[in-house]
C-alpha cells in the first residue's frame, strides 16, 4: 500500500468530495421525503373520503331498514300469531318481496330497537305482540 502524503491540498479536495456527495444525498433524501409527504397527503384525502363514503351507506343502510324491511317484517310477523324463527322470517321476506339479507340477527337486533312490539322469545325466537 502507497504512503499517502497529507497535504493541506489533499484535506481540502477529500473535504469537498466529501461535501459534494453530502448534498447529493441530502437532494435525494429531501426529494424521496417529499414523494413521501405527498403519498402521504393522497393516502390521507383517500382515507377521508372513503370514511365520508362509508358513513353514509351506513346511515342509508339503518334508513333503509327502519323505513322499508321494518314494516314488512311487521306484516311477516302479524300473519303468524307464534314465535317465528329468524330463518323463517327472513325466507318469507326473500319469497314475498325479494329482499335477502346476510346478517339476519343484526338486522332483527336493529328492528327490535326501532319497534320494541318485536320481541325475543326464546333462543332464535321472535314474535310481534300488539301494543294496547
């Protein structure tokens, strides 16, 4: 291996290579961090409207429920005077109207609290009971 001699030259010419490929990494550093910021603010505006849109099925999907199964599962119900069973209410309501539903207790269990004429008698049991 050559003896380097040091020289004021020498230190000076390492220090600006030095320097030079500093502020190449600092560029590539500040232009990946602003690729970065700018995914980031697209993930973030993508994640609010997605928030916003999910809302609003939500609260269409509780509307729709409370307006339009409520008084059909109530006629469902009316016809027979015993307690029904989920499976049976909610086959009914596929053959009369052709409307299917994939959660049938949670859809009953929001029904109960908009109507609380429908009540739970037994494992699986429901039956509508005429208020007074």
């Amino acid at each position: 291996m050559p003896i380097q001699i040091v020289t004021h030259e020498n230190i000076v010419m390492r220090l600006e290579e030095v320097n030079s490929k500093k502020r190449i990494l600092t560029e590539e550093y500040l232009r990946s961090t602003n690729s970065l910021d700018a995914e980031i603010i697209d993930l973030t505006s993508a994640l609010k409207r997605f928030s916003e849109n999910d809302s609003l099925i939500y609260e269409k999907s509780y509307r729709n429920v409370q307006e339009e199964i409520l008084p059909k599962i109530i006629e469902i119900m009316k016809e027979d005077t015993g307690p029904m069973t989920l499976r049976k209410i909610f086959a009914i309501m596929e053959a009369k109207y052709k409307i299917t539903y994939k959660n049938n207790s949670n859809t009953m269990k929001l029904i109960m609290e908009y109507d609380t004429n429908i009540i739970k008698v037994g494992k699986g049991r429901y039956q509508y009971i005429e208020s007074n």
